[in-house]
C-alpha cells in the first residue's frame, strides 16, 4: 500500500507505442548480435517458452533472478548493461504523449503501468529521460504488482496500492485486451492508437471531474 495521501485522481499509463514508440525489430537485431541466435531461436529460447509473461506478472523475484534465467535460456552470457542498451536503443520518446502525462500532473497523481519484468523496472529511468521527474517513485511495470495486464486483478492491486477508486482513474494503453481489463473494474480507459490525441483524452476526463482540486 502506498503510504503518501491519496490524490483526487489517478492516471496511469502503459509507456511501449504510448509514450515511447518501442521498434521489436530494433530490440531483436540487437540480441541477435549478441547472443549469435536468429530471430526465431530468440523466441523458441525465451519469449515462446512464456518467461517473459511469467516475468511480467512477477515471476522471477527481482531483476538479478531474471537476468540469470534470461542467460541460462539463450546459453551464454548477457551483462545486464548490454540488455539494457539493446532495449533502450528500440525505445524513442514521443513528445506529445509525454505532454499528456504533464497535462495529467497537475490534476492528480500519474504512475507508470507496463508489462515489465523486474530487470526492466531497474533501466526505466534510462531508458526515458523524461519520464522519472513526472512520474517520480510511480515509474511501476506490472512485476510489481504480481499479475500483468489484460489480467483485472492487476488493476485491483494498482487501485489498492494507490488508495484510488475505479471512477476516479484513467488509463492509456495501445492493447484492445488491455483497455478491456481496465474497464471491466470500472476504470476509464482510452486505446491509443497512431492518431489518438491523448492530451485531449486526459482534458475529457479531467473536465468530467472537474470539482476535484487541483494538487
């Protein structure tokens, strides 16, 4: 349970094709020079196998248990900077899409909610610059939470955790099942596609709450 007052309103927001465009092909040819395995084995030794789901729901206890099952999969060594320059170099910040996340700020409380494992959730401050100072200690993967998006019950734990009724919430994701999920706790949720104007989706909400103060 956080431990800090609850705000009036709460904005979560998924970060891969959200706030940062997230190319997978970048991301695989970087592990594929690394580790010698091709796109196909890459899968077959990891993301097939479902570890990287288990990882995101909280499987693996913390990022170092990861790192190791992630090495033992592809059968020779992965220093962890390596990892995380690979993934931070598929990742570009989208600058309008952060705006919402400013927007959102001065109405009430933003926290960060990806399907991330837990050595994910030690590079997210790196991986963009300009998400830490706005979502500070909320910059959370769903590892965290111990169940990963489509899953309800990890938007049951993100409400207790903040202190926030499902009314008072708003959440941004590019995934239909996801959005889904949320909504069916009673959240409001927005599919963010290519041309969805976001900062508009968080003023709509906003405005709908309007006799909330301001924090």
């Amino acid at each position: 349970m956080n431990e800090t007052p609850a705000p009036p309103l709460l904005f979560l927001f998924d970060m891969d094709d959200v706030l940062v465009r997230y190319d997978w092909t970048t991301r695989m040819a970087g592990l594929t020079e690394l580790t010698g395995h091709d796109f196909t084995e890459l899968r077959r030794r990891w993301w097939d196998t479902g570890n990287e789901q288990r990882a995101e729901a909280g499987h693996f206890a913390d990022a170092d248990a990861y790192l190791a099952a992630f090495e033992e999969a592809m059968g020779c060594p992965v220093p962890e900077t390596e990892w995380a320059r690979i993934r931070g170099a598929a990742m570009t910040e989208l600058p309008d899409r952060v705006e919402a996340v400013r927007i959102a700020k001065q109405h009430g409380r933003v926290a960060l909610l990806t399907n991330n494992g837990p050595l994910a959730g030690r590079w997210l401050h790196r991986w963009a610059p300009s998400l830490p100072p706005l979502f500070e200690e909320h910059l959370d993967t769903t590892s965290a939470f111990g169940a990963r998006k489509p899953d309800p019950e990890v938007f049951r734990r993100v409400l207790a955790h903040h202190g926030v009724p499902a009314e008072r919430t708003f959440f941004a994701d590019d995934m239909p099942e996801n959005v889904a999920g949320a909504r069916s706790v009673g959240i409001t949720a927005v599919l963010v596609e290519h041309d969805t104007d976001l900062r508009g989706a968080v003023r709509t909400f906003v405005a709908a709450h309007e006799t909330a103060p301001v924090v």
